[in-house]
C-alpha cells in the first residue's frame, strides 16, 4: 500500500510540468527576472534574453553557458503561457505563439545533440533565432 502510494504520488509530480519549475530551478531565476506586469511583457521580456543567449551559444561549443541560460530561458518562456488571460488564450495569436514554442523545443532538442557539431550547432541556433522572432511578432500580437 505505501509503494502504491508512492508511486502515485512520483507519477503526479511527474505528470504535473505545465507551469511548475520542479525539474529546472533556474528556469524560475530568470522567469523571475523576466516577471512584468502581464504574461506577455514577461514573454517578450524572455524572448529577448534568449535572443542574447542564442547569440552567445553562436560563439561556443559543447556544454557552454550560453547553451544552460538558453536552456533555463526557454523553461522560464514555458511557464509564461501559464501568465496569459482565458481571453488572451482563446484567441489565434496565442495559438500561434503556442504552436511556435513547440517548434522551438523541437529544434533545441536537435540542438542538444549537435552541440558540438560546429557547422549543425550553427544551422540549428539559426533556426531558432528564426522561431524565436516568430514567436516575439505572435506574442506581441495577442490582445492585451
């Protein structure tokens, strides 16, 4: 009976990532850093970070700061969706920015495995530079 519990309790803390910073305790550094006045300052805010991480990461390889603040950046741009209204979240922007945000963790995920792939780290932080103004232009088109 306790292991049933246990497990239970492990596969709902799992399960439960959406707006929580349990694996990545630096993704709430910087969201906190990034925290404006509405989800979509703190969003763009974020966005912009990234943005100079991504252009960090051009100048390094492997494991590299840049790579990690790109990597607790782009936890903290999760949780910010968690920030929008009901209103802000019905709307096609917001499904826009969503959809982006999901193309953004594909292409971070391939990043992950050329990170020291000189030529594929390049093309892939070009992709997300890319995403990433895509997503600023959705962001800042939802409705206050």
């Amino acid at each position: 009976m306790k292991h049933r519990i246990l497990c239970v309790t492990l596969a709902s803390l799992l399960g439960v990532s959406g707006c929580m910073s349990l694996f990545h305790p630096q993704a709430e550094e910087w969201y906190q850093q990034a925290k404006g006045a509405t989800g979509q300052q703190t969003a763009l805010t974020l966005i912009s970070m990234m943005d100079t991480a991504t252009q960090q990461a051009k100048t390094e390889l492997g494991e590299s700061p840049g790579l990690n603040n790109l990597h607790n950046q782009f936890h903290a741009l999760q949780k910010t969706f968690c920030d929008f209204s009901d209103q802000q979240a019905a709307t096609t922007a917001y499904e826009q920015a969503l959809t982006l945000q999901q193309e953004l963790k594909t292409v971070f995920h391939r990043l992950g495995k050329f990170k020291n792939d000189t030529s594929l780290r390049a093309i892939h932080l070009d992709l997300f530079v890319k995403r990433l103004q895509e997503l600023r232009t959705a962001v800042q088109s939802i409705p206050s």
